[in-house]
C-alpha cells in the first residue's frame, strides 16, 4: 500500500475520528461522567481484552456472535475484545468489590468492538458510558436509574427524548403460566417482538387474544398501563404488570415533564434482562441513545444498570460552540499565554517570524491575535 488513499482505507464499520468530533465525544463522555460521580457511582475501568470466558459469562452469552477473539501467546488460553462493558463490570462486582457493601453503584466509560454492526449501528467500534446498581431489588432502583439517565441526557444539552419501558420477561412468564411448551413459547415471543398480527391469531384461542392484546397495549403511559391492566393474566404476569405500575408512578411524581411509552412486548436487545428494562430515543435522531434494564450476576445477586452510545448522543447533542482560539505571536512572554489559558483561551503560539501574522493566525483556526497585550479581533 503506497498511494495515500489505501492507507486511508479502513475495514467496514471502523472509522477515523478526527477534529472536532473526537474532542466532542471526549468532553461528552467526561460531561456524563460527572453526572454519574454526582449520583454517588464511582468508576472502574476494566481491560478492554480478557479471557473469553469471563466475558461470555451471564450478560455477555447474548453478543458471543459479535466477539472477536485472539490467542493469548503468554497464557495459550482464548481471549476475547469485550462486545460490552456490562459484564465486566458485572464480574467487578461479583469479585473484586464482592465485600463491598450494598447497593454498589458503580460506572464506566470506554469503547467496544464488534464482529459486525447492526440495522440501526453499522459502526462496530463505538464508545459506551453507563452505570450499574448492584445489590438492590427494590423498584425504585429501576427509578433511580432511569431518572438518572434522563438526567445525564439532559445535562448534555438533548432536551426532546423518550423513555421506552418494557417486560421482556411478561410474555415468556404468561407461557410459562398456561403451560405453552418452550419452542411454541419462542415462536409467540419472536411474532410479538415483530409486530405481526397476522402471526399472533394462529396461537390457539387461549394464547392468541393475550398476544393481541399485548400487541394493542402499546404507547404513551397511561393508556398503554390501562390497556395491559385490562387483560385477564395469571398471577405471576399481573405482578409484573403491577411493578410496571408503581415504576410509572414514581417517575411521573419525580420527574411530570418525563416522556414514557410502554411497549410490553419489546424483547430484542433485552435476552438476559430479568425484570422491566427501557431504551432512550431522542427526537429525529438515528438509533437508541442508550438501554438499560434489570438483571441478575452470576452468583444471583441482583442488579439493574444502563449503557448510553455516544455515537447516538454525539447525533444528538446541539452543535458545540467554537473554541476560542488566539494565536500568540512569537516572542509573547509565557505568563501571558498562561493567563490567556486561564481565561479559556486555546492558546496557538508563531514558531516563526512572519511576515504575515494574520493571515497565519487565520489558517491556524484563531478567531483572535494577541497584540500589545490585548486579544484582537480578525476580520
């Protein structure tokens, strides 16, 4: 490869990042970040590549397809590149800090790598931000959590978003409660997770008007909570239902202006979710913001966590307000450029004299020239 546009060739789904964009997503990452450091979830950073195993454990069986895999020349033992942070803060959890006390919130920045992107995702390298709280079963829990995702998005400037809330585990309990055997169970989730109607009339007259109305259940809240509360469910399904309920109360009492859909039979993306789970949109932007939802570690112990894409964000996000950028004139004394610093200024220091400073100071991307102690306009 010797021609410039070869070497500039990259694999499908993998991309340079370059200015503005790569400081964009770094300040953005960092802006979460603190937002979760507020809430009281302190950091971990795993490793981005570990044994294989360990990250197929618990959540991380669902992306297996998605990993990519190496030789560890030192161990001889299969490593994997982490499709997803999830698990291993989930392992985190479960060894390092298993003495520590509960709820343990903890967060975590960083990029993953895929085999292959999705419909929505194409890229297969892409950033995460997100929590986990581990250790909590009760339902304001899932509260905190999605309040403190909406909360986080909104920090970064994106004001017109949704909360879509879920029960991937609803319908799998209501077969499980009528005695739908597993492989005809699948077939009635995958046609309610599609949306077909037609497919959903052809479950025999005890399951199928349960899957339409499952189906009609969809939408804003309050009607979407009315119509599922109509449909006659067995015990276990009509408690899932009630949590789903008292999970809608709190938020509307904590955050009025909060945006809420229910889609009960929402279940792609949510495999190894054990309880309510949701996902983030915001308006007129390409893909999900983030998802999130309840779940259970390997040893049994409860948790609940979200992941937010900053590809998705970035799309979101208003445009960022132009740096200030000046350039110093070779030969400007270092407190000042220190003190241009102090005030915000990126500062863009002459290596050499020139005759024509303005016009460098323009190619440079300042907005200003430091002249005779003051910051100059440039027309």
């Amino acid at each position: 490869m010797n021609s410039y546009s070869e070497k500039g060739l990259l694999p499908a789904g993998l991309a340079d990042m370059l200015p503005p964009a790569a400081a964009a997503e770094a300040e953005l990452s960092e802006n979460l970040m603190q937002v979760f450091k507020l809430n009281g979830y302190l950091r971990v950073k795993p490793p981005l590549i570990e044994f294989e195993e360990h990250l197929l454990e618990g959540a991380g069986e669902a992306l297996s397809a998605k990993m990519f895999r190496v030789m560890d020349p030192v161990s001889h033992r299969m490593m994997g590149i982490r499709t997803d942070m999830t698990p291993q803060v989930a392992r985190i959890a479960t060894t390092r800090l298993k003495q520590e006390p509960r709820p343990l919130r903890l967060s975590y920045a960083g990029q993953v790598l895929r085999v292959y992107g999705g419909q929505l995702r194409p890229e297969r390298q892409f950033a995460q931000a997100g929590v986990e709280l581990i250790g909590a079963e009760e339902i304001s829990a899932d509260a905190e959590l999605i309040l403190l995702a909406a909360e986080a998005v909104e920090r970064v400037g994106i004001k017109r978003f949704s909360i879509d809330l879920t029960l991937p585990t609803l319908l799998p309990t209501i077969c499980e409660e009528i005695g739908i055997e597993d492989n005809r169970a699948a077939e009635a989730r995958d046609a309610l997770d599609q949306k077909d109607a037609a497919a959903l009339a052809e479950f025999g007259e005890t399951l199928s008007p349960i899957l339409t109305a499952l189906l009609d259940a969809s939408g804003p809240a309050a009607p979407a909570l009315k119509r599922l509360e109509n449909i006659s469910l067995p015990k276990k399904a009509t408690e899932q239902v009630s949590q789903l309920r008292n999970l809608v109360s709190m938020l509307e009492a904590a955050a009025p202006g909060l945006v809420l859909t229910i889609d009960p039979g929402e279940y792609r993306g949510f495999e190894y979710q054990t309880g309510i789970s949701f996902t983030l949109f915001a308006h007129n932007v390409r893909g999900e913001l983030g998802r999130g939802g309840r779940y259970h570690l390997l040893d049994g112990e409860c948790a609940t966590g979200f992941t937010l894409f900053m590809d998705s964000l970035l799309r979101a996000v208003p445009k960022r307000k132009a740096d200030k950028r000046i350039y110093l004139p070779l030969g400007t004394p270092r407190p000042e450029a220190i003190k241009l610093k102090a005030e915000g200024w990126i500062v863009i220091p002459e290596l050499k004299e020139t005759s024509d400073q303005k016009s460098n100071a323009r190619k440079a991307g300042c907005s200003h020239i430091f002249i005779d102690g003051s910051a100059e306009a440039l027309a």
